[in-house]
C-alpha cells in the first residue's frame, strides 16, 4: 500500500502542497492538494493510503479547486449562481464538482440570488434609464428565479419610473420636434419599450410631454415639405400634388393640415 514519505509547500502557490508516495519503486511525486484538503483528511508523513482514498483526496480537491475559481470569479463582482455555474462549465468542470462547489459557496455565503437580484435593481435604478420590463429580462438571463426577481423590483418605485420615462420623453420630444405630433408619439413610444419600461409608465409619460406644434403643426410640416419639394422638383401639377399629399400624409400630418399648405402653393413654379 502507498505509504507518504514527503509533503511540501509548492513555491508558487504557499496554500497548495505537493504529497510524494513509496509504492515499493523508491520515493515520487504523486499528486498535490489544497491545504483545506491536507488538514481534512489529516495526511502526514507515513500514513498510508489506499486506492479509494486517493480517489477520495483527489475528488475533494476537485471540489476545492473548483471552489477557489469561483471565489476568484465573484471578487471582481457580485455574482448569480447562473453566472458561478456557466463560468465553471467554462472551465471544463464537471457537473458533480461545481454543484459541490456551489454548495459551499452558499454554505459560506458568497452566493445569494436574492441579495443579487436586489442590488442589481437596485444599481440600475441609480445608474441607468432603464425600466422594469428590461431589468426584468436582464435577470432572468442572469438565471434569476421569478419569485427574487419580483421582490427585488419592489425596490424600484413606480414614480420614480415615471419621472425617467419622462426625461427621456421630453429628450426625444426636442430632438425631434420637426417631426408631426403622430410620428413623435410612435417614436416615443418605440424609445420608451426599448428602453423597458410597462405600458402604463409609457401612456402616462406620453400623456403627460407636450405634443403639440406651433401654428397648428405647420410649422413641422412646412419643414417636411420643404424637403420633399427638393425631392420632387421635377414633378409638376397634378403628380407633385398626389406624391406630396401621400408623402406628408406617411409622415404623420392630417389631409386638412396637408390640404392648408398646399393651396398656399403656386402649382405653376
């Protein structure tokens, strides 16, 4: 039976040692352990070790190991144990070790989906735009359950919500104020579900950011036609009516807002 003849620290890694063997051929280097594995299983110099022992040792290093890479992992930031496990199965883990591993890391409380899922509402909340149906999907991604998901977005307020949705409104309503009430409205409303917020913040943000255009929109819609004019210059009478009426009726303006500008036009130029 193997007997221990040496143990020694590694020089590059002071926590991890190296065990030798006499299996009858004269010392050599067998396999190396963590030092939590060398205390738990209490090897020292003349014991002796069976087949199943070895494979015991080295199963308990795997685990550890495995273990030590996840702790590594989680100090650059907080994790979900969605994230430890794919990180893991990265590393060519075994299924068995990284739910060994896994378990430890709760047992020590390095990993709690519930606390993660509440600080990343949280983060968002305060460092981006974002509303609850995208954060909502981000965490799920992140293998989040449904039911942490739901509490942790208590912590984000509705007005709070809304107060966002209409900065961005207000935002989009000035860059795009050439644009006819109806086509600011769609864009909005695009704006506001990439950026994940309910339908009930989207209407009331909406409702609440002013649409309305001078002179009736005709001031917009003078500025649309005015480019539309240099796209049809070579149409005249009765074609550069219709494309013109079509053109600004896609463009989200009236036919009676359509119908007041063009009769101020001179068909013969």
């Amino acid at each position: 039976m193997p007997i221990i003849t040496k143990i020694t620290t590694q020089k590059k890694n002071k926590e991890r040692y190296n065990i030798f063997l006499n299996e009858g051929k004269g010392e050599q280097y067998a396999f190396s352990v963590d030092e939590a594995v060398l205390v738990k299983f209490q090897l020292k110099k003349g014991m002796e070790l069976d087949e199943f022992s070895i494979t015991e040792i080295h199963y308990e290093d795997d685990i550890r190991k495995a273990y030590n890479l996840a702790l590594h992992y989680l100090t650059r930031r907080i994790r979900s144990e969605s994230e430890v496990r794919a990180y893991l199965g990265e590393k060519e883990i075994d299924e068995p070790i990284i739910q060994e591993a896994i378990i430890k890391l709760y047992e020590y409380q390095f990993l709690n989906d519930e606390q993660y899922a509440i600080a990343y509402v949280r983060t968002q909340m305060n460092t981006t735009d974002k509303g609850t149906v995208l954060i909502r999907s981000e965490l799920k991604e992140r293998g989040i359950s449904e039911n942490y998901i739901a509490l942790a977005l208590k912590e984000y307020p509705y007005d709070l919500q809304l107060e966002k949705a209409k900065i961005l409104c207000e935002k989009a309503a000035q860059k795009n104020k050439k644009d006819s009430e109806r086509v600011l409205k769609t864009k909005l409303e695009q704006k506001l579900i990439r950026k994940g917020f309910s339908f009930d913040i989207i209407t009331n943000a909406i409702e609440s950011t002013n649409l309305e255009r001078t002179e009736d929109g005709m001031e917009a819609l003078r500025y649309q036609a005015e480019k539309l004019q240099r796209k049809y210059v070579n149409e005249t009478g009765y074609a550069y009516e219709q494309k013109m009426k079509s053109a600004l009726y896609r463009k989200g303006f009236s036919l009676e807002q359509i119908e007041a500008y063009l009769k101020n036009l001179d068909w013969n130029e």
